[in-house]
C-alpha cells in the first residue's frame, strides 16, 4: 500500500501555510508506516519530519509550495492634495464689477449710520449745498432702491444674527406666543425702523384678522409704533414723489443712505394706508368689541 501514501503527498497545501504566515510545507503521507516519529530526550515524542511520508510507493509526499508570509505591513498615509479654497459665488459686485470683499465691509460700516430710530435724518447731517445731480428714470430708479434695500436688509440680518438676543427676538416673533411675538416684533423694529419692513409687514397681517383676538393687540402696538417712532414730522411720500438721483456723482455711502431712506419711505406711506384701512374695516365690525378698540385706536 505504498502508492497511497504517495497520495498523501497530495494533501500537502502550501498556500494555507503561506497565508498563517508559517512555513508552508507538505504534511507528511499517511501510507506505510509512521515510526517517523522521534523520541527526544528533553523535548519528549517529536513529529516525523515534514514531507518525510515513508512507503514503499514510488512518489512520496511533496513541499508545498506555498511561501510563509510575515506580519502584514501597514499601508502608508498618502499625503494629503492641496485642495483648492472654495469660490463664493454668491459674492456682491459693485458696479464696476469688482469682488465684494471691499463692497461688504463698506455696507457693513454702512449700518452704523442707519442705527437711529429718527430714519428721516439718516444721510441728513452730511448734506451738501444742493447740486445738479444727473437723474435716472423714475422705474431705474425705484429698482435700484428697492435691490440697495433687499441687500442692506441681507447684512444687516446676518449681522444681528451674531448677538444673542437678537437671536432670542427673532426666534419668539416666529415661534412664540401672540402677545410674545407682537412684543419681539415691536421691540425689532424700535432698534432699527428701516430694516424692519417684515416686522411691520407681520403686524399688519396680523391685525387684519379682525375676527381673532391677537388682532386688537397688533391695532394698539401699530398705533405706538406709528405715533412714536416711524411717523416723521413731514408728509411722507412715494416713489413718484421723489427725486430721482442718479448714484453718479455720490459716495457708495450716500447713494447707499440715500436709496435706503427712499425705499422705506415709500414702504412706510403704504403700510400706513394699510394701517388706516384696517381700522376703517374693524369700525363697521358688528363685533362690539373690535368696533369699540378700533374707534379708540383712530
């Protein structure tokens, strides 16, 4: 039975030994006999020696041909690529067309002047002995004010967002109560009227709910912020009553103080009209009570 222990060469997987990381060799046949075995004088009973399977067949076992592999090696960190800094492209660009690194930081400066709650004499106290100005076109010039306005609003918001209690004001004029979100509101448009426009937008909404509560409370907080602070001491007027200058000629400062003011005003003169409509409906209320407040009110 010689020739099957030339079989039990065939057992002999090298490439598991190689992949445990010993050296890979064949195991020893089964056939013939197994006295391979040595009897070691310190050591004890040793295995027959590998790949030494004994027969008589002609074709003993193998080595495997697998090769032991070591302690696996860590990959090494590849440096890190340069990334690129990102590109804003949402930056202001000024008429000329340059960044708006330089046109940001000047309307950031910009805010201070319009910090006072007396909006009609912003731009008032630098004025110079009246020029001939260029002028643009009545539409030019109400878009102009109306783009200077929506992008004054955007910094001055983002500004305020970075003081805690202006977060506080804002949350609870969306998310409070009535009372709470009439009082928030009052309170943000007293700090800066001309940037107030959806504040003074939401009271109007809510006090033309005449059939809810809520809506005497937004009547009697318009009439203080009406009376107190937004009313100037002259008529208000609309676009078409303005003069439309042209920015030529003026500092990014003025021009930016200038369209502003004007944007407001006209804003304000409609919120008014709003204003009186809504008291003139709530005075024909069959309702007792929101008849009675808004005579008062008037």
């Amino acid at each position: 039975k010689g020739g099957k222990g030339g079989k039990g060469g065939k057992d002999a997987k090298g490439g598991k030994g190689g992949k445990k990381g010993k050296d890979a060799a064949s195991k020893p046949g089964r056939g013939g006999d197994f006295r391979e075995a040595r009897l070691h004088p310190d050591k004890g009973l040793q295995p027959p020696d590998i790949g030494a399977a004994k027969g008589d067949g002609k074709k003993g076992g193998k080595p495997g041909r697998g090769k032991g592999v070591g302690a696996p090696v860590a990959p090494t960190a590849e440096k890190p690529k340069p990334v690129a800094a990102p590109v804003d492209n949402d930056a202001d660009v000024d008429d000329d067309g340059a960044e708006s690194s330089k046109v940001t930081r000047a309307l950031v400066d910009a805010l201070r002047a319009f910090s006072s709650p007396q909006w009609w004499l912003i731009g008032k106290e630098d004025s110079q002995p009246p020029v001939t100005r260029k002028r643009l076109m009545p539409e030019e010039f109400q878009r102009r004010c109306a783009e200077r306005h929506a992008q004054m609003t955007k910094v001055y918001e983002s500004t305020m967002k970075q003081d805690s209690e202006q977060r506080w004001l804002r949350k609870v004029s969306s998310e409070g109560t009535s009372s709470d979100k009439v009082a928030s509101m009052t309170m943000l448009i007293q700090i800066c009227p001309v940037f107030a426009t959806p504040y003074i937008k939401s009271l109007l909404g809510m006090a033309s709910k005449t059939a809810r509560s809520d809506s005497m409370m937004a009547l009697d907080a318009l009439k203080e912020l009406f009376i107190g602070t937004l009313l100037p001491d002259r008529k208000l007027k609309t676009f078409a009553q303005m003069d439309p200058v042209s920015p030529k000629g003026l500092s990014k400062v003025q021009w930016t103080q200038l369209s502003v003011v004007a944007y407001f005003e006209d804003f304000l003169k409609t919120a008014f009209a709003g204003f009186v409509h809504i008291l003139s409906e709530a005075g024909h209320s069959t309702v007792t009570y929101f008849k009675t407040n808004a005579m008062r009110a008037a």
